[in-house]
C-alpha cells in the first residue's frame, strides 16, 4: 500500500477543466515535481474549451462566482445589459489565462490525448492507456497517483432511437448533431438551414431542439437571434432565478440561500429553526415559493405557459441563474414566438419518409438539423473495466448498509416529491464526493470536480486542497477504515435521495458524487475542516452572518494554512 506521497513521484491528472486546473496547480504549490495533465482536446478549459464555446453562450452563474482565487476575473464587457453574467468566451479566456499563468512549462500537457484505460498495475502503481487523437498511437504511462477530473458533461448521452445512426438507418437527410458539438458544427447549421425571411418561409426551414435542459435554452435562443426558425419539444424544463434586476450581493452571493437549503448536519441555530421547526420551515418554503414565482414574473412567463414545467425550486438541483430580463433571453423569445414549443412531450423517433420526426403529441417535424440536447452520461464508465470499478469501488453498487439517519426531524422534508422507484437499487460511495470509500486508505486516488455545487470555483478549489493533503499523508479528520468510510459516504448519498427524491445521483457518477448545489458552503466548511482548518470563513456576528458575502479571498492562502496547521499538530504529538 502506498505510502505518504513523496513530492517527485508522478502524478496523473485525467481532465484539463477547472478542476484538473486547480488540481495541478495546488499539487504544484506544494512542491510536487512531475505533474501530467492529460486531456482529449486541443486546449485547456474542458466544458469551457474553444472549440466548444460560441458567441452568445452565457453562463449561468452571477458574475465572479466562477473563478479560482489565484486569477482576477475581469467584469464582462456588457456587464449592465447581461446582468452581469459572463459568456463561454469569457470563461475559455479565463481558463487559458490560468492555465498560461500558474502551470503552462511546469507541467506535462498531454493534449488530444484520449485516455482508454486505468488499472492497477503488479506493482500496485496506475497504468493509463492512452491514444493519441491524431496518430492513433496509443501508450502506456504509469503513474503513483491519480486524479480523476474528466467532468459530467463530456460524453454525450444520445437515446437510440433519435441516434445518428438511427437516422441513418430511416434515411432521415438532415444533420443531427449533439449539443456539445453545437459550438464546432455550428457553420453547418446556419448553412443547412435558411434564415425566415418572411412568414411564407418554407416550414422544413427550421432546427429541431430535443431537450429542456440549460443547454437546450442556449441553443435555441441563439438560432433564433440568428434567424432560424425552431421547435423545442421537452417534458420539463429547468427551473430558474430571473430579477427585473440583478439581485443584492448581500442575498445572492451571501449564505442565506445555502442555509435555507439546508444539510445534512445543521450546525447553526438558524438552520435547526428552518429545518425542524413548523414556523422556521413554512418561511423557508415561503421564499422559495416567492422566489420561483417572481423569477417567472420578472421574465413574464404566462400563468399557462409550458415554461412553467418545471421542478419545484427548493426540490431541485438544477437550476440557472439567468440574471435580469432582456429582449432577446430565451424566455422573452418564446413569448415573442420566435421559438416554438411543443410540450410536455417528447422526440420518439425519425419516420420512414426520410425527412420527419414523430412527436409524442402526434406531431410531425420536418426539420433541416436536430439538435440532441439529450445530456450526458458518466466520463468514468468507459475507461474502467467492470473489475477495476468494483476493486476500486468507484460505480454505483446496490448498497451495503441500512442507513439509520433518516432526517426525520427536518419538518422542511415533509411533502416531498415521489421518490424515484430506481433509488432502492442503486448508491454510490465516494466519500465527501471525492475518494471511492473502498479505497480510502492507499491514498493513491481522488476524484476532483464531481462534487455538484454553485459555486464550482469555490468548491473544486478546496476539493483540491483537500486531495493534495490526503496524497501528502497529512493529518486529517478521515475515516479509520474502509468500512467506516463506506457506512459515511453511503449515508451521505441516502441524504441525497432523501433531499432531492427525483434527482438521480448514481446515474451520472461523474457529475455528481454529491449533491450540493445551494449547500456548497456547508460542504466547502466540511472539507476545511477535515483538514483541521476553520469554516464559515465570510464571518459577521450573530444577527448579520447569513448575509455577510462569501469572498474567494478567503480561500487564497490554503497552502501556508496548511502547512502551519500540520507543524502545530506534529509537534503536538512529538513535543
Ligand atoms: C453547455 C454547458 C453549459 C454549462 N454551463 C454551466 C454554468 O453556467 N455554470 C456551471 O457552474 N456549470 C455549467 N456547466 C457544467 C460544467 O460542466 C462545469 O461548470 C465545469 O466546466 C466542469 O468542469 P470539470 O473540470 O469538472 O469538467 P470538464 O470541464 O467537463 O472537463 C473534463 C476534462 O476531461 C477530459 N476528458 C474526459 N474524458 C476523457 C478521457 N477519456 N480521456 C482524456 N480526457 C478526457 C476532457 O477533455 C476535459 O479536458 C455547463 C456545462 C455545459 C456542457
Ligand atoms: C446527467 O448530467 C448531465 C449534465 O448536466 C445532464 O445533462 C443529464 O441529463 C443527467 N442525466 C440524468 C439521467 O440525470
Ligand atoms: C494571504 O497572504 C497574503 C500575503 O501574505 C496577505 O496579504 C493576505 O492578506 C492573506 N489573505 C488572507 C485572507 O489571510
């Protein structure tokens, strides 16, 4: 079993998003020499890559909450107009420049380079195959250690049925292209299908979006300011926090709306009151009653409109912050007509006729293109074979342990949605939404940037603060055994079936090891604390805490914190 890491021991890192960025640039902080990061594209910035982002792409994060403490990230240029919300280029710019400042000649690139496979070598070291993009040669590197950071959404999800190939197979003649390739393949789009020029446009002139998601909103909207006309057809659509103008840092970048989301442990005593009182959980449902129902006003969706379809806000996970309401948002084009909505239904497939799809409504669609915003699925299941998985204990298992802890206490739990049937099979373990619990104690494996959260910069920053310790060997709070840390992570995941009864964890591992969109401060104070560092870093005193604003300035000096905090606890043991 490995030891305490030694700093020139190689380290691999699988992802050049945010979180194989941050991941290589604190494990470099820390004075460890041979660091590669590998990914399959040409550039850094993984969901935030050039070639995936386009103009008009916006994300939905208020603007500074996505950004590493290292790097300023300068306000948007059109800041006032977009509610401050920054675009995919912005964000791509960023990731470059963060990654040409803190890491480009200090450590390895591997760019377009595919891993295939990772196992466990004789030796008990990693073996990464790998495959070069262009040349399709294909090698073996061994690494000490690995992180694990190829993200939730880099492979596509296609049902069989809307498939290239089953189109193929119906002879269906247009494009049909997923929407992570919207970016790349966008040309060919705006040349397949003609712009409406007048109302007696030929009705096949038209982009077919299959999906209600975040990612499906940004397509149509831009193909709609470009001219194209296009039907959306979902079941539900993602729920979201509109202002007729942008809302108080105080609010919006506070810990008020994390504590109204609530944990699994309630630390405060605001949070007991909101959680397991009658009178504290009316007010928390209140407001976020109040906050759906103005965010749909501000955006003046109709009382009948299917954009209502959504998850209640406090029962989901998947929300997007769109900012202040302008002419040309997604929502204002649908009002408008500009987009067409079929709903609630859903795509079943192409017809015979080679150049239809059939609505579950009965709708027939004859578009030029299809746009399969149909999601994605695990970046893990291809590139661990069945046995390593379970060795490791990585995938999602039926699980092991009855969970005691049912939260019966929160009265804010009362009434919720059904659970999905589905949730008796499956669980996952990785406990604290970073080590498979199985291997908790070879310390030689650590995922980074599956931890689901709001504020991803703030997150996967300490995530990586977290793994460069438990490599390092460092003292930390962590379970004594596998199965402790197998009982933990299990019961963490039960909490997430019973806070978020619909949203299926285990079935996008990579996504979302754990659930804490809203709640990311409780669980960023977790991890400081695991590493016997302080939390509830925004400060303030009893009666204002709750609003005081979180500042990534808080989290900028993690190393030396780190390191003072190991010297006074390993002098506590050798006095
Ligand atoms: C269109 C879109 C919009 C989004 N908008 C937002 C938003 O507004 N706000 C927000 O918080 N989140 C948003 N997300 C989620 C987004 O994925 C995360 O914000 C974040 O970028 C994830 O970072 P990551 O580093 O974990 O993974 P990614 O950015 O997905 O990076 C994964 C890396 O792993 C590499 N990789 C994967 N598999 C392999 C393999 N087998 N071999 C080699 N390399 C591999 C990829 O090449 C890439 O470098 C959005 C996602 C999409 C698709
Ligand atoms: C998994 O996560 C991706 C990323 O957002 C999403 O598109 C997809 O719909 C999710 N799948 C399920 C089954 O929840
Ligand atoms: C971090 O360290 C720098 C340099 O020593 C210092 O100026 C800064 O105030 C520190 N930040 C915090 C939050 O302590």
């Amino acid at each position: 079993m490995p030891g305490p890491a030694v700093l020139s021991e190689a380290i691999g890192i699988v992802g050049a998003g945010v979180a194989g960025l941050i991941s290589a640039h604190v494990l470099l902080k820390d004075g460890f020499t041979d660091i590669t990061l590998i990914s399959r594209d040409k550039s850094v910035g993984g969901t935030w890559a050039r070639h995936r982002v386009y103009p008009g792409l916006y994300i939905n994060n208020v603007h500074g909450e996505y950004r590493l403490s290292g790097l300023e990230m300068p306000l948007p240029e059109n800041a006032a107009r977009v509610g401050g919300r920054l675009s995919g280029t912005d964000m791509c710019e960023y990731m470059e420049k963060y990654s040409a400042t803190f890491l480009e000649g200090k450590v390895k690139f591997m760019l377009q380079t595919e891993v295939l496979d990772i196992s466990r070598n004789a030796e008990g070291k990693w073996s990464v195959r790998v495959e070069n993009a262009q040349s399709r040669a294909r090698e073996v590197l061994a690494f000490s250690r690995i992180i694990l950071a190829t993200g939730g959404c880099s492979n596509p999800k296609i049902p069989a049925e809307l498939s290239p190939r089953a189109a193929e197979d119906t002879g269906y003649k247009g494009l049909v292209i997923h929407s992570s390739q919207f970016a790349s393949r966008l040309d060919d789009i705006l040349a397949a299908v003609k712009p409406r020029e007048s109302e007696d446009t030929d009705d096949e002139e038209r982009v077919l979006v299959i999906g209600g998601g975040k990612s499906s909103q940004d397509i149509c909207t831009k193909l709609a300011i470009e001219g194209r006309k296009v039907t959306m057809v979902f079941d539900t659509t993602d729920v979201f926090l509109g202002t007729a103008s942008p809302l108080p840092d105080f609010l919006r970048k506070s810990r008020f709306l994390a504590v109204l989301s609530g944990y699994c442990s309630l630390n405060t005593r605001l949070e007991r009151f909101l959680h397991t009182t009658s009178i504290g959980s009316a007010i928390n449902h209140f407001i976020w009653r109040k906050l759906g129902e103005s965010s749909f006003d501000a955006f003046q969706v109709p009382q009948n409109s299917p954009l209502r379809r959504t998850h209640p806000m406090f029962w989901g996970i998947r929300l997007s912050d769109d900012g202040n309401y302008r002419p040309d948002c997604f929502h204002a084009l649908v009002n408008t007509g500009a987009i067409d909505i079929i709903s609630p239904a859903r795509v079943e497939g192409y017809s015979k006729d080679g150049k239809s799809l059939v609505v579950s409504d009965g709708t027939i669609v004859s578009p030029k293109a299809v746009l399969l915003a149909t999601g994605y699925q695990s970046s893990w299941s291809d590139i661990f074979a069945t046995k390593m998985a379970e060795e490791l204990g990585i995938n999602r298992h039926a699980p092991h342990t009855t969970i005691e802890a049912t939260w019966d206490n929160y009265k804010s739990l009362k009434n919720p949605p059904a659970l999905k049937p589905e949730h008796k099979l499956w669980t996952t373990s990785i406990y604290r939404g970073i080590v498979p619990a199985k291997n908790i104690e070879r310390r030689d494996f650590a995922i980074a940037g599956a931890l689901f959260s709001a504020n991803l910069g703030y997150t996967n920053e300490v995530v990586a603060h977290w793994i460069a310790s438990y490599f390092r060997g460092d003292k930390m709070h962590l379970p004594t055994s596998a199965e402790e840390a197998i009982a933990k992570a299990e019961e963490k995941a039960h909490w997430m079936k019973v806070r978020f009864p619909d949203m299926v964890s285990w079935v996008n591992e990579s996504y979302s090891t754990s659930f804490d969109f809203w709640s990311w401060p409780q669980a960023a104070d977790e991890l400081l604390n695991d590493m016997y560092l302080p939390g509830m870093r925004s400060g303030g005193n009893w009666l204002n805490w709750v609003f005081k604003v979180i500042d990534l300035k808080e989290i900028e000096n993690l190393t030396d914190e780190r390191e003072i905090k190991q010297k006074e606890l390993s002098s506590l043991q050798h006095p």
